[in-house]
C-alpha cells in the first residue's frame, strides 16, 4: 500500500489494486510468474471488471509461446469453472475485442445451453453484418465456430456471409453450411455464390462442388450456370438428379 492509500476507501483502494493487476496481467514483457500473481488476484477479486481483465489475457501474445499457452489455458480452465456468473464480460469481451477464438471456448463451457450460445453469438454478429471490414478475424472465428456447433438455427443466421466481402469469411461460411447440411436454407445460396460472376476463388468454387457431391444436393435449375463455372474433373451427371460428382478422371 501507498503512502496517500490510506487516505482512500475501500472501493477506491480496490479498483486502484484492480487496475494494476490488469495491467501486470497484460503486460507482456513481465514475468511470467508476475502475471500469473496477477491474474489469481484478478480471479480472487470475482467482480465484472476484474473478469474482463482475465479475459483481456487472451488479446496479449507472450514471447515464448508454451508460457503463453499455458497462461491462456489456465484462464480459460479458471473462468469456465465459475460458470454463468462470467456470461457479463465474456459477452463485453466478445464485443471489443479482434480476435475471439479463446473468449468462444469460455463461451462454450459456461452457456447451459447451445440456443443460449447461438443468442450471443447471434447478437455478438449483428455488430459485423456482411461486407467489409478492415480486420475481419472475428467474423472468420465466429462462423467457424458456429460451424462446430450442433444447434438448428445456424444456417439461417450465417447464410448471409455468403455475400461478405472477405474470401476467408465466405470461405468459412461455406464450410459451415455443408456441415450443417440444411440443404432448404443453403442449396440456393450456395449454387448462387457458385456461379456468380464476381466470385473469384477457385478453392472456394470446389468446396461448394465436392460438398454437393457429398451431400448429394442437386443442382436443377442451376445446371447450364454450374457447367459453365465447375473446377477440373468435377462434373454434373446425365441423370433426373442434375448432381454434381467426380469425375472417373478425378479418381
């Protein structure tokens, strides 16, 4: 304690003692073993602030990367086991911070709930609707994400990222689509992506392909479009089904 901190009240002393271990916890040039002091005493605190300040660990990356590791694993373990009571920051984090990938992993251990995830997700995703971003990793991270998620409702709330401005962003919607295989919500939007004539990614032309071929979707009133656009020896079959398949040659 300070000299002038006896003058100060308890709240007051607390939020100065708050605000150091903050910034201790993510200071990457300390020690390790300093801001692991730090963060225990943001996690012995409890209060909102103090969890945001866990949670702004995840934003800071340490020189040495198995330290780092193990800080962030530590914070993630300590703030899932203190459940909904986390909810709060976590959902304030979810929304200031660039990348999300570990705050998600916090998100899934502390929601009771997949719908309750999706509601958060979905709101965390109304402040990056499609188009462009300067950074778009938080979209990326969050369709990828809901991609991993068994939960109806996914595809309906991502299907618009079809249009997004971002290869990686469209890119990791289609992957989520076809792994939902909400063949009424995606086929159309996808076969539209497909033959769309500012869609430019080659790697993303053959994921939509070799996905309807897996899938076994049909292509029908796409077909003369489809045709005209399908990578090398990916073709549409003679058959009433109009599907997309390998060809012998792609064997």
């Amino acid at each position: 304690m300070g000299l002038f901190d006896i003058f100060l009240g308890k709240d007051e002393r607390a939020e100065k003692a708050r605000t150091k271990n903050i910034a201790r916890a993510t200071d990457k040039y300390k020690q390790s073993v300093d801001r692991m002091r730090a963060l225990e005493a943001l996690l012995e605190d409890g209060s909102e602030e103090a969890l945001f300040g866990l949670l702004r660990r995840f934003g800071v990356t340490y020189d040495k990367s198995i330290e780092d590791e193990q800080e962030k694993e530590w914070v993630c373990e300590v703030l899932v086991k203190k459940g909904s009571d986390v909810l709060p920051a976590v959902k304030r984090y979810l929304k200031s911070a660039d990348s999300v990938s570990w705050p998600l992993r916090v998100l899934s251990g502390i929601t009771e709930t997949r719908a309750e995830e999706l509601a958060v997700l979905g709101e965390i995703l109304e402040r990056h609707e499609p188009g462009y971003e300067r950074d778009p990793t938080k979209k990326t991270q969050i369709i990828s994400h809901l991609g991993q998620m068994k939960q109806d409702g996914v595809s309906e709330r991502i299907v618009g990222y079809l249009e997004d401005m971002d290869e990686g962003v469209r890119f990791a919607t289609v992957e989520a689509l076809l792994r939902h295989k909400n063949e009424t919500v995606a086929r159309a939007p996808l076969l539209t992506r497909f033959t769309s004539a500012e869609e430019e990614s080659l790697r993303l032309r053959r994921r939509i392909a070799e996905g309807f071929a897996e899938l076994g979707w049909r292509v029908q009133e796409f077909r003369a479009a489809v045709e005209k656009v399908l990578p090398d020896n990916i073709t549409v079959d003679n058959g009433d089904q109009f599907k997309i398949k390998s060809s012998p040659s792609g064997n």
